[in-house]
C-alpha cells in the first residue's frame, strides 16, 4: 500500500477491506494535517495506527483515546470510530482480518510501540499491497501479528458517559478544561444534586468525578504536550495555579513527569 502523504485525498486510499491479505499496511509521512478530521466510519478489519511524530485522538462508542509519539491504538474490526488530528503526524498503520486476529485485543486501546514492533510496521509498509504468500513475506507478517498480541497496553483511555446530562457536563469541561470547579458547582450547573451527578458518572464511566477530571486532564495534556505546547502552558491551560502541582498530578497518574514522558517518545526514534 503507497504512503500517504495526504490522508484527506481519496485518489491514494485503496480501501482495506477489499485486499485480500491478513495484514495490510501503510505509511503517512510527516506533513501538517492541522485540523483533520475522519469522520465516524467503520472497518470490517481491525487497524492499529502507530503515531511516530505528533499525536491523534480517536473517539470510539463509548470513550476516547489520545494516541501520542511511540504509543498505538488498537481498533477492533466494526468498531465505528473518528479521528482527529492536530498539526503534523507520522506514523504506520495496519488493517488485520479478523481470522487472523487471534489473541489481539477485543476492544479500543492505546499500547505502547516496542522497537521490534515500529521497525515490523516500517518494513510491511514497504511490501507490495498484494504481496506474495507463502515465504519471508508470510514470515514477516506472522511477527508483527506476534508483537501486536504481546503490546503493552496504556492507560491514556477517557471512557465517555451516554447520558444526555452527563454528555453536557463533559462537553463544558472540554471546551474549557481550565474551570477547576468542585463536584459542586458542575452539579448545580447541571440542575444535578450532587449525590445525582456522583452516582450518575460512576455508573456511566466506572470512575469518580475527581478520576474521571484527573483522567481528562491527563489525556489533554497528552495531546498538548505531544503538539509541542511547554509544561508551563499546559499546567495554566488546565487550570493548574502552580507547575509544580500539574508535574506532581501528571506523576502519579502515569509514574513519570510530563517532561520525561515526552522525552522518551521523541528522543526514541529508533
């Protein structure tokens, strides 16, 4: 399959589904996507989308993923999904038929790219689209199918509620991460007791109120970090009073701070 060099054009897609390979890959190389948008679609394969440089965000029935440098996300077959992407991207993908999925996740996941798994995707994208069966080729893609099974998978995972009352809460909270308001105040600005709104979002999202705001401002932050905004201007767009508060929140969630996370996806370039 060619490499994309302009996701939006209709003349270099040959669509997946109609290939027939186990695996079909591609490449889309570094150019300024700035504010792409693939509507909601689905395959009958599934698909990983490894970002090298910059970063996506897919939303999927019932949640949203931030895909940054060095990280994947996993996408089962049929699974009606969007994506979105902000400035310049890079990266490989695969299509994988679902007979051949053995083992490979169920459902939506980030996983993190191994070294042997990025160079796997770099090398399959280069076969021809009907490559020959049966020899290295096969081999190959018997590898990949391997190392895809034994990812490790990332929590950069926000699950999204379907109640109308909840999906306008979230909505707000997007569109202005900074308002740092209590339980409280985003209950009353809902017309929610707050009692309403805690049992409301634990049932629709299987989290607190204060995980599921913690689990949004670390996937912002993500996704802003990995499109080159500094620590200082994501911890005062998240609504964050100090960067030392935002370094220590960022740490907890994901073991490490913001700067190293970022630094080992950009400086890992294989």
């Amino acid at each position: 399959m060619p490499i994309l060099t302009e996701l939006s054009e209709e003349a270099d897609w040959i669509e997946p589904d109609g290939v027939p390979r186990p695996v079909v890959t591609y490449g889309f190389i570094a150019k300024d996507f700035g504010g792409l948008e693939l509507d909601l679609h689905r395959h009958a394969k599934a698909q990983i989308v490894l970002v090298q440089r910059g970063a996506l965000s897919c939303e999927v029935e019932g949640g949203l993923w931030i895909v940054p440098p060095r990280s994947a996300v996993w996408i089962p077959g049929q699974a009606l999904h969007a994506i979105k992407v902000s400035g310049t991207l890079e990266g490989y993908g695969a299509f994988v038929d679902p007979a051949f999925g053995a083992g490979l996740p169920t459902t939506c996941c980030t996983v993190s790219v191994t070294p042997l798994l990025r160079a796997l995707l770099t090398r399959a994208a280069e076969l021809p689209l009907l490559y020959e069966e049966g020899g290295a080729n096969s081999r190959l893609i018997t590898v990949l199918l391997d190392e895809l099974v034994a990812a490790k998978i990332e929590d950069l995972h926000l699950p999204m509620p379907n109640d109308k009352r909840l999906c306008g809460i979230v909505e707000d909270m997007m569109a202005t991460p900074e308002a740092r308001g209590t339980i409280d105040v985003w209950a009353k600005r809902a017309g929610l007791s707050v009692r309403t709104l805690a049992r409301l979002i634990q049932r629709e999202t299987g989290m607190s109120f204060g995980r599921w705001r913690q689990q949004l401002a670390i996937v912002l932050a993500v996704k802003w970090l990995a499109g080159g905004a500094s620590i200082q201007q994501v911890a005062g767009d998240l609504g964050y009073e100090s960067v030392p508060s935002f370094v220590t929140m960022f740490r907890k969630a994901l073991g490490t701070s913001p700067g190293r996370y970022m630094a080992e996806r950009h400086t890992s370039r294989y």
